[in-house]
C-alpha cells in the first residue's frame, strides 16, 4: 500500500514528497531503501489529520512524515496499525513500557544509594579535619547554651567525680579527648557534639539512682564520639536532606524523614553495643542502663501512643534496647564481680554539681 | 544517510506560514497519570523524565505549516544536569559558606550581602542555559534550533537591570523588559538562519504608566478604605476591598500584559518573515483566571494542561508574514550542552 510522505533530509529545512510503500517488515523508500519498523521512532503523531513523523534509529538526522488523504481514518494507516498500534501512536505501551524500565533503574538506583550510603558517609567523616569537627562542636553546644540561657555546672567535688567518671570511660582509638558537661536543665537527657562534645542534663543525673545509671549513659555517647556519630549526623543532614530535596523536590521530604529515621536509628545501636563493650571492658555493670532505660521508659503512657512514639524516634525501639541490654548482663556478667562507677561521696557530689554551681 | 534522489520531488512552499496546535487535554491525560504515579513511586526523582515526557509530547502537538516540532533532550540529561550543578556549584558554595562563617563570623553578613549579586546573575545565567539546552534540543523538518552560548553576558545584563528597576522603583520597566527580550531572541537561531529582534520601549511606556499609576490610586483607595474599616470593625468591607482590588489589579494587569506580549512578539523577525500576535486583552484574562483556578484546584496538579493551554493561546493569536526560503536554512553547526537546565533546578524557576 502507498502513501505520500514528507522527507527531511536534516541538511536543509526544505522537504522533498515521496510515495513510500507500507510493506509487512517496513517503509520502502523510492529507491529501494527499507527503513524496517523495529528502527523506527514516532516523533509525532496528529489525532487531527493522522500524520505521522518518524526517525530512523540508524540515521542521526533525516526524518519521514507519513501524510495519510482520509485523515485518521485512511485505510494506509490502519494497514500499518496492523503491523504495530505503536507504529501511528494510537498505543501508549510502548511509552509505558519504557517509562517503567526508567523507574526500575530509578529504584535500583535509589537502592544502591540507600545501601552505600554509610560507607560513603564514612569515608568523607575520615577527611574532615579534627579542629573542624572541634570547632562544629563547639558550635552546636554554645548555641544549646544560649537557647537555654544556661551554661555548665562546676562545682570542686562534682568536677572532680564527673572527671572520674570520664577517666574511667574513657577508651583508645577516639579521635579527641572526651569533653563532658553537665548543663542545669530538667531533661532527661545527654547528647554528643562533634569533636568529642557530651552534654549531660542535670535532669538525667536527677533521675538516676546510682552513678552506674550515669556511667551507662555516658558510655553511650562515648560509643558516639567513637564512631564520630555527630559528623556522620551532619554529613546526613547534608547528604539526605539537601541532596534528597534538591534531586526530588517535596515528594522528597517523606523519604528523607524516614531514612534518616532508619539511619539514626543504627547509628544508636552502633553506640549501644560500644557502650555494652566499655562497661564490660571497665568492670561497670550494665544493669545500671538497663535500669535507668526500663524505669524512663514509657510506662506511664498510652501503648498506643509510645508505640507511635517508637515509630517514629531516631533511637532503637525501647523493647528492642531493653532486650540487648539484658542478653548483654546474662550472657557477660558474673554477679559481684562488678565495681561502682564512682564512690558514694562521689556520686553524691555530681548529684550536686548544678546546686552547688547556682550557690 | 538515505538516497531518496530517485522518484521525489522537490518542493519549496509559497503558502501562508501557519503554526498550529493540535493537542488535546485527553492525549496528554494519560502522560500526566504515569508521571504523577511514577514521580510518587521514586520519590520525586522520576520528575526529570515526567518533564521531558510533557515537553515531547508539547513539541509533537506544535505544527508549523503542518510539520510537528521535535524535542529530542531526554530525562537522564536534566538529571544529570541536576547532579552536575549540585556537586561543582551548590555544596562547594555551602561548604565555602559554613567555613568562612565557622572560621571569620564577623565576615558572615558580608557573605550575606554578597550572595545577593550574586544569585541575581546566577538567575540570569539559569534562565539563559536552559534556552541554550531547550533550543539544542528543537527540532523542526530535523534541522535543530539553537540559542548562542552567552549566558555570562545575559547574567550581568540580568544584574544591571535589576539595580536599575530598583532604581527606578519600576518604572523603567518595559525599557528593561524589551532590553532583555531583545538579547535572547537576537541570539537564537534555527539551523542557519537568525531571528532578529529590535522591539523599541517608546510604545509600551504610556501603557506601563497607565498601569503603574492604576495600581498605585488602587493601593491608596484600599489602604484607606481598610484601615478605616479595622477601626469600625466593619468585616464586610474589609473582604469586599480585598476582592475589589485582587479583581482590579488582575484585570489591569491582564490588560498590560496581552499589550506587553503582542509589542514583543510582533517585534520579532526570523530571515525576511515578521511576526504579529493579535491577544485580546479579555482573552488573556480569561485564560489566565481559568488557568489559576485549574492549578489552586488541582494542588497544582493540572500544571501540564495549564501549559498546553498557553500554548494553545500562542499559536492561535499568531500570524506569520512573508515567506521563509528553506533551502537557505541548512543544519545548525552547534550542536548544545551535554547536560542541562540545573541552574534551573537550582533555583526552582521551573
């Protein structure tokens, strides 16, 4: 079957006419010449007259235009339709087709970044300069100072209990020295900044029965400062967040939260089982964190709403944490065999630190 | 390079020049779906190809005398046009910016002040690659359109007149205006052939003043009225002053934007042909009131329609004067960046 084509030869913007032959395997031009269907790409394709426009995969330039006189409903079209519907652009599989492969390699893509993603942070945390990290630090506790119009506590006694207490953590192979302070507020709660920061609220040190409980925590973030967790949170922020909105926009957003969830989350367990690690290695009773995690946990609460909580928190569900811990003592410890964090007097002078300090 | 020498013949047109859009919001429906689906699915990156869908299909529908325009850039190239801008530009300038603030705080606002310029001409300079990117990728009867590669240039035009329009608080308005349309059309080409533009401001000043001075009696009236109005707590008329004059400016500024489009356009010329384009002002409006309220109803979604219809509008209102001689325009010898429009993506102008 004929028809009338338009031929641009993609050297000039004129056109030339050719009758071209619609054959079982392809377009035959008037010179023998075959463009075969499987080579074809539809550029083009009017609902308004039927024409259609295609490349010629082998060619980088010249293309055809299809000019059926009945319009849509010329019987050269719907011969050709024979052949392939993708062929006058009256199917979309072959859009979808390649739409979805783009996406699976999207997927994979998106995968392996998910996968690699900690080595790579990693390998940039390694090449940032200590001072600089030091420096970060510095930063975020200062700025933590200000919010709270707070600075750290001293007192004689309580530095020198809370200087015991580091010593007696303190392990090799950390990247600066341990910097630990108590900060006069009712949280519950301790953190690290980069460059060997800890920050200690007096409401953790309130709410803790013996100074094991503390000692507990603080090798927590001493678990942290080894793994440089803090610089990897901020190449995170960088890397997820940034990288994550830049490249997709708000849709982003959702899968930023989570993955930073699921990404604090093991940097949490990363310091619980250093922790675990310290106190045995320092003869120091986990029990004194299990204690101090079973008794702030959240019992008081819905279940409901502490599992929503768990859900959505940056640290290790609360059951899960529990769970470790208390493998940890029955698998490790031997009763009796454990020594005290610090002495009575001691425990009882960090208790006191920030009263002592506001006197 | 196929032989078609034998049993053709050679036509050189002597026709009106036409340019038509055939699309039709059912064609493009089932295009919106799977990028909307797709975009979901892979959180948001699929957004480089669901673009790039739009424009193929945008540029498929677009006929000019009967022939569809092809655009031939792909998803994976704004990607990676994306990515490129990110990691040589956007985190090197952030990591300069945290150090020196980190290192010198007393150096911090003066970064501040200075990143203003700064993102001016890099707005400027994404504007303009992303026409050196989308004209690369223009084709028409296979021959590729292409935009001169000056992008510094129009990035410290962008500077210069943004202190000037501060200047002027304004009013210098459409000097800047066709200052700037003049140099991205004088630079564009297809294949061969040049388009030229010399719009002069003159015509369009009277209008930019009518408008200038409608906006500034309508503020006046509104303050008044409104601030009268909280005294007395009347809430009636503090809603219909704020309807009164969203409707006012809207409707002056439809006005001056149809006459500020048909001044533009109908400046343009390409080899010996002119252009004219005819916009009725109620037309505009129309348009544009139908357009937002598509977009503020659709969560923005029905952005591609929205889009199909501005062209629409473009190529029913314009005529083409004169005859183009094709077999003068040969193939464009610039063939475009690899990578594109990340600057674009960098400042979100779409």
């Amino acid at each position: 079957m004929k028809v009338k084509a338009n031929y641009c030869d993609g050297i000039t913007a004129n056109f030339k006419v050719l009758e071209v032959s619609i054959g079982p395997s392809g377009l035959t031009l008037p010179s023998g010449e075959v463009w075969v269907y499987e080579k074809l790409k539809l550029i083009a394709s009017s609902k308004l007259d039927g024409s259609v426009t295609y490349n010629n995969k082998d060619y980088d330039g010249p293309n055809l235009t299809l000019v059926f006189d009945k319009g849509i409903d010329d019987p050269a079209r719907d011969y050709l339709k024979r052949f392939s519907s993708h062929l006058t652009g009256d199917s979309n599989w072959h859009f979808v087709r390649w739409q979805i492969v783009t996406t699976a390699v999207i997927l994979c893509l998106m995968f392996c970044f998910y996968l690699g993603y900690p080595y790579l942070n990693r390998a940039i945390v390694s090449v940032i300069p200590n001072s600089w990290a030091i420096k970060a630090g510095n930063l975020v506790v200062d700025g933590l100072y200000n919010e709270y119009s707070s600075n750290a506590c001293h007192s004689a006694d309580g530095d020198y209990a809370l200087e015991k207490l580091v010593e007696t953590l303190e392990i090799e192979g950390l990247s600066y020295p341990l910097r630990v302070e108590v900060v006069d507020h009712q949280q519950v709660n301790a953190l690290t900044a980069a460059g060997g920061r800890v920050v200690i609220f007096n409401g953790l040190i309130t709410k803790a029965t013996s100074a094991d409980e503390v000692a507990g925590v603080l090798a927590h973030e001493t678990g942290h400062v080894y793994y440089q967790h803090p610089l990897q949170g901020l190449i995170n922020v960088l890397g997820f967040s940034i990288v994550g909105s830049f490249l997709g926009g708000d849709a982003a957003s959702v899968a930023v939260v989570g993955l930073s969830l699921s990404y604090s989350r093991d940097l949490e367990r990363m310091a619980d089982e250093k922790a675990l690690e310290i106190l045995q290695d320092k003869k120091i009773s986990a029990q004194g964190i299990l204690d101090f995690f079973e008794r702030t946990d959240k019992k008081e609460k819905n279940e409901i709403v502490a599992e929503l909580e768990d859900i959505f928190s940056t640290h290790p569900l609360s059951k899960e944490r529990i769970n470790i811990f208390s493998k940890h003592i029955a698998e490790n410890e031997i009763k009796g065999t454990s020594i005290s964090a610090l002495s009575a007097e001691e425990w009882e002078s960090l208790q006191n630190i920030c009263n002592e300090s506001n006197e | 390079m196929p032989n078609v020498s034998e049993g053709i013949s050679s036509v050189n047109e002597n026709t009106q020049h036409s340019i038509k859009y055939v699309g039709e919001a059912s064609m493009l429906l089932p295009i919106v779906i799977m990028n909307l689906f797709l975009t979901i699915v892979t959180f948001g990156i699929y957004r480089f190809w669901a673009k790039t869908n739009i424009r193929k299909y945008l540029w498929a529908q677009t006929q000019f005398d009967g022939e569809p325009f092809e655009y031939t850039g792909t998803g994976g190239e704004l990607f990676m046009g994306a990515i490129i801008v990110f990691f040589v530009f956007i985190l090197p300038l952030l990591i300069g910016i945290g150090v020196l603030s980190t290192n010198f705080p007393v150096l911090t606002p003066i970064i501040m002040i200075a990143l203003y310029p700064l993102f001016v001409f890099l707005i400027g300079v994404a504007i303009y690659r992303a026409q050196v990117y989308r004209m690369s990728r223009t084709k028409w009867r296979a021959i590729r359109g292409a935009q001169l590669p000056r992008s510094a240039a129009y990035g410290w035009l962008t500077i210069k007149y943004a202190v000037l329009y501060f200047i002027s608080l304004g009013l210098l308005m459409p000097y800047i205006t066709c200052k700037m349309w003049n140099f991205m059309m004088d630079n564009k080409r297809f294949g061969s052939a040049v388009f030229r533009c010399e719009v002069k401001s003159k015509p369009l000043f009277k209008i930019w003043l009518v408008t200038y001075v409608a906006v500034i009696v309508l503020l006046g009236g509104f303050i008044l009225v409104v601030s009268d109005a909280f005294i007395t707590q009347n809430f009636p008329v503090i809603i219909g002053a704020y309807i009164f004059l969203f409707v006012a400016t809207t409707v002056i500024f439809a006005w001056f934007q149809s006459k500020l489009y048909n001044h533009l356009i109908s400046g343009l010329k390409f080899q010996d042909v002119g252009f004219e384009f005819d916009l009725e002002a109620f037309e505009f409006l129309k348009l544009s009131v139908v357009n937002t309220l598509l977009l503020v109803f659709t969560l923005g979604l029905a952005a591609p329609f929205v889009l199909q219809r501005w062209v629409r509008l473009f190529c029913e209102n314009i005529t083409i004067n004169g005859q183009i001689n094709f077999d003068l325009i040969v193939q464009s010898p610039e063939s475009g960046p690899q990578f594109g429009e990340g600057l674009v993506e960098a400042f979100d102008l779409g």
